[in-house]
C-alpha cells in the first residue's frame, strides 16, 4: 500500500517536472487532424512546446463523440489526470460527419435544376453537429467544474472548423488501400466535373460549418471557436499544404499550429516562452 502510494506520488512529480519544462498542458478529444499517424495538428503543438493529455481518434464523427459514454468518461479520466490544470481543452470534429458516402447525400444532383448543395439536408445535419458539440461541451463543463474549476476559473475550449479543402481525389498517403478520397467522387458520382464548380460546392459547405461553430461558441465565455479556413490559401502553391483531401501537410498543419499557440497565449496571459518548430527556444 504504501510503496503503491510512493509510487504514485513519484510518477505525479515527474509529470509536474515535464510541465516545468513546457509551455503548459493542454487536453484534446477529436477526430483524425489530432489523431493521424503521420504529422497532425498536436504534433505541431508539442513542437511548439506544449504537453498534450489525448484521446482523439482518426475516423470519430462528433455524434460518436458526444453519445458515446465510454469515449467522454474516457476523456473526464484524462482530464482528471493531468498534473496542472489545462491551458486549454481542444476539440476537432464534424469533418467526418461530412465526408465520404455522406458528403454524397448532401449534394443535389447536377443538371437538376438547383446544383449544388441541398441546403435543407446541409441544415439538418448542421443542427445534428451543433446538438453533439453542446452535448459534449455541457459534458467537459461538467468535468471541468467536478475538479475544482468553475465560472470564475474556467477551463477554456477551444473548437474550429476546416481550412478550405483541395477536392482533387487524393486519399489518404496516396493509396487506393488506404482511406479516402472523401469529396471529389462523390461530386463526380452527382454530376460536378469542372474543378472550380468544385472548390465553390466544398468552400460552401466548410462556411456552413463555420456559422455552426459560432453559433454553438456565442453564448459561452469559455467557448473559442478559431476561423482557419483561410489559413491554407495563401500559399503559392495551396495544394501542396494539403497532404490529401481532408488533412493539411506538415507545413499546413504547421500554420494552423500558430492561430492555436496565438490564441492559447492570449487566453493564459502568454506567460510561457514561444517554442522553435522542434521545441527549441527561439534565440532573442
């Protein structure tokens, strides 16, 4: 008992040695632009310094995220476990709950006399995101308060919807084997050829998404939702801050990175020193 109690408190102090030594610690539930198995938008986080408590998942809808008891008491635990309390909690998701076979259904058929987007399907299923975001919200809320935070000390969430997609039928690493395409076949399955037509179909519904996260944010202090959908297109060359159809590159997710770090810093005062691309500090 009492070795198991040594233990214990000797793993606690070297959890609060590592975050000594970041920038703080920052808790995430999400989908796979926090989980993949190459670079993802966390990776770049830990560059930029910070210790990051997981448990996103590549592939979750926000619906599994938010009905599944077993993923949000998952993340209660992870919250409940780290050694200081959370710069920031990070929450990604809606993307899959938009993609693929279901991007199909929300797409009318070209040549059918509104093209497009069927906005009345697009409305339903922005409603089914914003219930899941509040459900989850009111959940972290819950889990926040039940470990000492509260209105006056509240832990701050932060959401986001996408950066503006390439829709040119990359998968995911390139491979017929491997995940995706997730946009470009289903426009070819309705009829949408031309490329422009397109980026104009996608970039309508990333807005979509967008007034959704305002709207579930609005009401909330502690509720931040970051507007990234121009962060990849300014680039030369946008297609190559994609890696695929649905995740940035390493450069891509690099510059999303800093509209997290720059907001994160502005929520805790910026009291903790900005971090190199490898976690090295920033010569003065």
């Amino acid at each position: 008992m009492g070795e198991t109690l040594v233990n214990k408190a000797l793993e606690r102090a070297k959890k609060r040695s590592r975050f000594r030594n970041s920038k703080g610690v920052l808790v995430a539930e999400g989908d796979s632009w926090f989980a993949l198995p190459s670079f993802d938008l966390l990776d770049r986080l830990r560059e930029q310094g910070y210790e990051i408590h997981s448990v996103a998942n590549h592939g979750d809808t926000i619906e599994s995220m938010a009905y599944s008891r077993d993923q949000l008491d998952q993340f209660c635990d992870c919250l409940v476990a780290v050694p200081n309390a959370p710069l920031a909690v990070l929450l990604s998701g809606g993307g899959n709950d938009l993609a693929g076979d279901r991007f199909a259904l929300l797409l009318r058929p070209k040549g059918s006399g509104t093209s497009g987007l069927d906005i009345d399907i697009v409305a339903q299923v922005m409603t089914r995101i914003k219930n899941a975001y509040e459900a989850i919200i009111a959940r972290i809320t819950e889990c926040c308060e039940a470990v000492g935070f509260n209105d006056s000390n509240p832990v701050h969430i932060l959401i986001h919807g996408y950066a503006y997609p390439v829709p040119d039928g990359r998968g995911y690493g390139g491979w017929f084997f491997l995940p995706g395409p997730w946009l470009k076949p289903a426009l070819e399955a309705q009829g949408y050829t031309d490329t422009e037509e397109m980026h104009k179909i996608v970039k309508g519904l990333i807005d979509q998404l967008h007034i959704t996260l305002e709207g579930v944010a609005e009401p909330h202090a502690h509720i931040h939702h970051l507007d990234i959908r121009e962060c990849l297109t300014g680039s030369d060359n946008p297609k190559a801050m994609w890696s695929d159809e649905m995740h940035p590159s390493r450069d891509g997710f690099r510059r999303i990175g800093a509209v997290f770090d720059q907001k994160i810093q502005i929520l805790n005062g910026g009291a903790r020193p900005s971090l190199g691309n490898n976690g090295d500090r920033k010569p003065k």
